[in-house]
C-alpha cells in the first residue's frame, strides 16, 4: 500500500504555487517551495541551503553525511512548474480516487488503489521530490556514503538553478577544509511512471537573422527583399531535416531534427521586408557534435546577416552497465516485480548537465500524467513504490564500497 508520508508531503508540495516567472510573467518563482523543502530536510537531520544568486528563485541543497567509506549520491529535481492550476475539475493537492479500479473507492482514500494526487507540478514533480526527501530521511544511520539532494530553480525554461547547484556542489568538493565529496552516482526524479531513461536528447535554440533593404512594393527591384533569403534558409533547412532524419538512428533516441519554430518579418503589404528573422530549434542525439557549426554551413548560401546561438544543452546517454544504472533497473523490478522498460526521452533535463558535469546519472519517477496539461495528476500508489526503490538505490550506492570501488546494485547490502 502506498506510503502515508510521501502521500501527505506531495499534497503538500503541490498546494504551493511555483509557476515559473520566466515562462509566465508574474508567475510566483520557486522561494515559498524551497523554504518549506529546506524546513522539512533541516527537522530531519540534512546539512541544508538555499543557493543561487537571485534570492527570489533560490534552489535547494542538501546533505547527510555518511559514515566513511562509501560512494555519494545525488537525487536530483527541480521545483519550478509551468502556469495554471493543472487541476481539472478536482482542487490542487487533492487526492482523485474517481478513476480507481478498487469497488468502493472515493476521493477521501487517500490510501486507494489508483488513487491520484492532481493538480499543477504533482507528476512534474513534486511527487518525485516528496519520494527523494522520504527515501534519504529514511536512510540507514549507518550509512557509509553521503547523500545529497539537489531540488533546482528554472528547469522548465533555463536550467539556470542547476547550474548553480552544481557549482556550489564543486566548490564544497574543492573547499581547502572540510571537503564533502562529489557525488559518484545521481538519479533524477523526472516522472517516467517507473520505467527507467538511460539517454534524452539535447537542443539547441537560434535566432537567425536576415537583413535587406527597404523599398516601395511598386519598385521591388531598389531594394533587397530579407523575406526572399529567409526563403532560401527555409528551403536550406528542410533539406537538412531530411538528411538528419536519414543518419543512422539511436536504438533509444531515434533520429534527431531540426524545425522552424517561429517567422518574424516585414512591415506592411507595400514594402519590400529589410527585416527578417527566423526560430530554429534543432535536436540533438548523445556523442553528436555542437550543431552550430552545420547550421552556419547549411545556411550560409542563404546569407544570413548573422546566426545567434540563444541556449544549446547536452544530449545524454547513461552505460546500461555502469552501477547506478544497474542499481535503479534492479531496485525498481524489486519494487514492481517486473523488469523496468529501458527508454529515451525526446525532451530534455537537467541530467544533461548532470551528466557532462561527469556524474553518472539515469532517470527514474512516478506514475501519472498531465504534465504541462490542464489536468495534472500522480499515482498515489506509484510513490510508495518509488521510495521503495529509491531506498534501494541508496543502499546499494552508499553502501561501503566493494573490491571494485562500488556496489555492484545487483544485490541489496
């Protein structure tokens, strides 16, 4: 049966509103999240922080030390939610139990079969932040490794509190006294209804910019139309769609893209356009190189004025073989009874930067759906078994190490 107290802390996350200011203006930001997050980790034995320079948007850094001896972990996730209230026609933080296959559930069952928790950030991801702080809180005391926990501000637009998180991780790896190691092994609670990501795509995002000379519409021949070599770039980059589209395919990831995402130019009917501005996103798989150089190539016949690299992320891709890897894949067939489904994702997250900071990392979450939709909602019953195989994660990793250096994750300690 699911676990009352992830249960309550996801309701209790999800009534706090964390819209994301960069996304939706006005939005609240993440602060009133991360001070309830720091309270509950400091009532529960966590060296705790607020970290990141805008004091509005403060991410979440914590720590339990271990005992000696063992590998450090990182359970990973951000705070920050997209707008609206994700709740349906059911209240925010309430928990559903209308869709449940148990005869007799109601929506007071907080403990029902199929009972769902809704509202905004409940799959995305509040519910894996509650399973993470449960799962360490509930760590053996005799722990030989550290455990961390990394809860990042502006994920779902810049990736700006990550950054930070990680840079202060570094600088308490490198302080000239009172070293706390860097982590070895990271998880990040993403919601993947409890199969496993072992790859995601990275992308980038350009503002190509093209520029002509005006002219009266009657007389197109004084000027230089910018619209007419936007065209070129557009021909340009459908043709460069289809040769990605033919590269060889990643067995989890597929193919990656490239697309127009947005077309700015022109004033009026009568003038020739001296002005106009393409949104290019391109996709990327893992191993691939920075795209910027092929796009200027492929672009370049269209001349554009200039080509500006607006954000670029890693793609990642974890060794099905490394030992967090096999440490998640067999902690959740322990907790499901069943070999997880082995996946890709085609978006991004953080485990990018995770991941090209050199830290090993795999994704793993709740059960649910909605995310970024109207009605938002996560299992009840699929955070207990989360905190079941987060708790064996943490064993196996922050065990004592082994001849090799880790727990092989294959057996519990």
């Amino acid at each position: 049966m699911p676990r009352a107290e992830v249960v309550a802390l996801t309701r209790r996350l999800v009534a706090i509103d964390a819209t994301n200011p960069s996304l939706v203006p006005g939005g609240t930001g993440e602060r009133e999240l991360a001070e309830v997050i720091v309270a509950w980790l400091d009532d529960h034995g966590f060296d705790v922080r607020l970290i990141g320079a805008d004091p509005a948007r403060p991410s979440v850094l914590a720590r339990r030390r271990g005992t000696g001896g063992g590998r450090t972990l990182l359970l990973a996730g951000h705070l920050d939610t997209v707008g609206g209230a994700g709740s349906g026609a059911a209240g925010a933080g309430g928990v559903d139990g209308s869709r449940s296959d148990a005869p007799g559930s109601s929506a007071s069952d907080a403990d029902a079969i199929g009972a769902r928790i809704v509202g905004r950030g409940a799959y995305d991801m509040a519910g894996g932040l509650a399973a993470a702080m449960v799962a360490a809180a509930e760590a053996p005391a005799d722990l030989a490794g550290d455990l961390v926990l990394a809860f990042a501000a502006d994920e779902e637009f810049g990736s700006v509190g990550m950054e930070e998180l990680l840079a202060a991780i570094d600088a308490e790896a490198e302080a000239p006294a009172d070293r706390w190691p860097r982590p070895d092994a990271a998880v990040v609670l993403e919601p993947t209804d409890l199969e496993v990501t072992l790859a995601h795509r990275g992308f980038a995002w350009y503002r190509v910019e093209y520029e002509g000379v005006a002219a009266h519409g009657s007389q197109p021949e004084l000027g230089v139309d910018a619209i007419d070599h936007a065209l070129d770039g557009l021909v340009a980059l459908r043709a460069l769609a289809t040769e990605i589209e033919a590269r060889p395919r990643h067995p989890l990831l597929g193919a990656g893209s490239v697309r127009v995402a947005t077309i700015e130019g022109g004033t009026d009917a009568a003038t020739v356009a001296d002005r106009c501005v393409l949104g290019v996103e391109r996709r990327t798989l893992p191993g691939e190189p920075d795209p910027a150089a092929e796009l200027a190539r492929v672009l370049a016949p269209s001349q554009p004025a200039r080509i500006v690299t607006l954000v670029a992320r890693p793609a990642m891709e974890a060794d099905a073989d490394s030992p967090i890897a096999r440490a998640v894949l067999a902690a959740v067939e322990r907790a499901t009874g069943a070999p997880p489904v082995r996946r890709g994702d085609p978006w991004w997250t953080d485990a990018g930067l995770i991941a090209e900071a050199g830290i090993d990392v795999v994704l793993v979450g709740a059960t649910g759906g909605g995310a970024h939709a109207d009605e938002e909602w996560v299992s009840v019953e699929s955070l207990g078994t989360l905190v079941d195989a987060l708790d064996d994660v943490i064993r196996a990793i922050c065990a004592e190490n082994d001849e090799n250096g880790w727990q092989d994750g294959r057996s519990r300690p």
